[in-house]
C-alpha cells in the first residue's frame, strides 16, 4: 500500500516537470520563430528600399502621385469653369440681359445682346466684376454691332461671350422718367430700418411676414413716409433654395386652398401694404396655376404686384397683366458686395429709365447698398434727371 502511494507521487512528480519543460519549450520556440520573421521582414524591407528594383518602384509610387496630384489639379480646374459659368450667368440675369449659352470640355460660349444705349454701362460692369474675381476680360471687335469678350485666368480662357448690340427702340423722351425702388428682406434689423428712415426720397420697403421686427417696419414705413409692401414668401428653384427652411413659403405641392389661406393670412399681417413682390419664387412664379391663386386673393384686395423676376422663366408678371391687375416687372438687381459694381446697377437702372421711360429697381439691405442708397442714389437721380417715386406711380 505504501509502495503503492510512493509511486502515485513520483508520477505525479514527473508529469509536472514534463509539463513545466513543455511550456519552457514552447516558449522558446515562440520566441525563437518571431525573432526570425522579423529579421526576415527587415531584411525584406532593406530589400525593398535600396535594391534597385525598390528604387524603381519608389520612382513608379512617385510619378503616380504626381499624377494624381495632377488629375485633382485637372478636376479644380472644371469646378472653377463650372464656377465663372454661374457667375457670368448671374451677372447676365441681374443684368437683365437675356442670353443662351453653350457648354463646351473647356468653357462656356454666351451669346447675348445689348441695347447701344446700355452698352458702355454694362461693359464697364464687367471689367470691374471681372477685376474683383481675378479674371482678365479682353475685347475683340468683329464690327461696329459684333464683338467677343474674352475672360481668361492664369492665360486660359474659362468663358467667352459673344455680343450683338442691338439699336435702342427710340421713344418719345420723358423729361422726368420714373425710377421706383423696391427694397426687400426688410423686417429683420431695426438697425436697418432706422438708416432708412433718414433716407428723404421715395421709395418703397417690401416686409417679410414672419421677419422679427415686422411690426416695427411698418411703423418706422409709415412714421418716415415709405410705400409698405409684402415681401411674399415662394418656393425657389433647388439650386437656389437648397439651404432654405422653406417653413412659411407658399410651395407648388400645397393645396390651392393653402396657398391662398397663406396669402390672405401674410396680407392680415400687413395690413398697409399696397402691393406685394415675391420673395425668392423661382420655381413658384413659373407655374400658372399656382400664380393665378395668389393674383385672384391680390386683385380681390386691389394690391398691386410687381414681379421680382427670380427666374427668366416667370410667367408671373404676364399673368397679372392678363388678369387686369395694376403689375410691374424688375428691371435690374441693384446690389453687389462692391461699392462700384452697386453704383454702376444704379446708373444702368436710371439709363434703362431714360430710354423707357420708367423702371423698377429691387436691392436688399447690405451695408453697400444701403451707403449708397443714402449718400449717392439722390446726386445720380439728379445728374440724370429721374423722378424716384412710389412703386404704385408706375405699375399700370
């Protein structure tokens, strides 16, 4: 029994030694396997970065970012044609210059013409809107009525535009012609309102509905003397209105009966308004059936509208005419970040004037713009002999 008991030990002696030396020689094995595949993928890595065949693939890896770096180069290129095709349209379209285009690899042709009479205005413009983006315009003259604008940056052409100028339609020169200017986006500043309530001459302040100082607006339009109107809120195209909260604008989805709701409800909310413009409307004043809404809750309340023309494909201002409602259509955007640029609009508004006989400047509250409405809109009026007046002495 005891001998029995001996043996128990001794193995159970054994088998832990064995085990133990298993471990320690797993151990060692481990060790001795990772010490060699990391001398092996040193040594690969030596391999790699000073055999010459390294060295060439090192070239290879180098003239591949280069040419990455190269086709990114490439695609900043076309974003920034993409960018001056936009803003050459802008400047068109503010203009209200009608025009076509067509989009080639490289850049955009334009095609548009120009009264003669505007010409030397519009030009101007754009020498002075091309200088600020850092683009070089050049002119080349086909004839007396043809010629090219060329607009280059760092030597490549990104745009070109081809003008025909065109005779201006003489008419029976007015001594005084009427200019109206509409200023919109008005109700969200007091420090805004009370700059423009120190402004002399006639104009008109077009209020925002749900603008925080609504009330205000119409109390500071109405203590200093200005046409009250409704800035009506509609929905725009994406591209323009992509960033929008649209909560309040009156939307080509909506019912017929919500939108005229909207619109008696923004009218009860203003009541001294005597007419109304779109806010923003893009896509709104394009469609027909939307629009006759809105005009038939206006003409039933005899307001006044005046098309801000936010797209060159409104109907809006033909419709009211058709309708027998007292209409009028914008003219010319008079604002720009430059003082200059905002000096020109209002010289290219009070020549269109001249020559029709009236015209309906909109701008918006910057701080350029409101400098020049109260310190150089008056001096020009005068150097050019225009009558500022109400909106609702021109629209007919």
């Amino acid at each position: 029994m005891a001998r029995r008991k001996k043996q128990k030990t001794n193995d159970r002696f054994i088998l832990i030694i064995s085990s133990i030396l298993i471990i320690i020689a797993i151990v060692l094995i481990t060790a001795y396997l990772t010490k060699y595949d990391k001398g092996r993928y040193e040594k690969k890595n030596l391999k790699r970065v000073y055999t010459p065949y390294a060295f060439k693939k090192t070239m290879d890896n180098e003239q591949k970012k280069r040419i990455k770096r190269k086709s990114k180069k490439g695609e900043k290129s076309e974003d920034y044609v993409r960018k001056v095709k936009v803003l050459v349209e802008d400047f068109l379209f503010l203009s209200n210059i009608g025009f076509s285009e067509e989009v080639g690899e490289n850049y955009t042709k334009f095609s548009i013409k120009v009264k003669d009479s505007e010409y030397s205005l519009v030009v101007e413009k754009m020498r002075v809107f091309t200088g600020r983006k850092s683009i070089s315009l050049k002119i080349k003259k086909l004839s007396s009525k043809k010629l090219i604008w060329y607009l280059f940056k760092d030597s490549k052409i990104v745009a070109e535009i081809n003008v025909v100028i065109i005779k201006t339609e003489k008419k029976r020169l007015v001594k005084y012609p009427k200019v109206a200017i509409v200023i919109d986006d008005i109700g969200n500043s007091k420090d805004v309102l009370n700059k423009l309530s120190r402004v002399t001459y006639k104009f008109a302040i077009s209020i925002l509905p749900n603008s925080m100082f609504r009330d205000y607006a119409i109390k500071i339009g109405k203590k200093s003397r200005k046409q009250i109107m409704l800035h009506l809120p509609m929905e725009p195209v994406k591209r323009n209105g992509d960033r929008m909260n649209l909560d309040g604008f009156l939307l080509v989805s909506m019912r017929d009966d919500v939108i005229r709701n909207f619109t008696e409800e923004y009218l009860d909310l203003i009541p001294q308004a005597v007419g109304v413009n779109n806010h923003t409307g893009s896509l709104f004043t394009q469609y027909r059936n939307k629009m006759r809404i809105v005009l038939e809750v206006l003409k039933r309340k005899n307001k006044f509208f005046i098309d801000s023309k936010t797209s060159s494909k409104t109907i809006a201002y033909e419709l009211a005419k058709e309708m027998g409602l007292r209409a009028g259509i914008r003219d010319v955007f008079l604002d720009s970040e430059n003082e200059r640029i905002t000096i020109l609009n209002f010289k290219h508004l009070f020549s269109i004037a001249k020559h029709k006989g009236e015209a309906i400047g909109i701008c918006h509250p910057n701080e350029t713009t409101i400098s020049v409405l109260m310190h150089r809109v008056e001096s020009l009026a005068k150097a050019y002999k225009i009558k500022l007046v109400y909106p609702s002495e021109i629209v007919k």
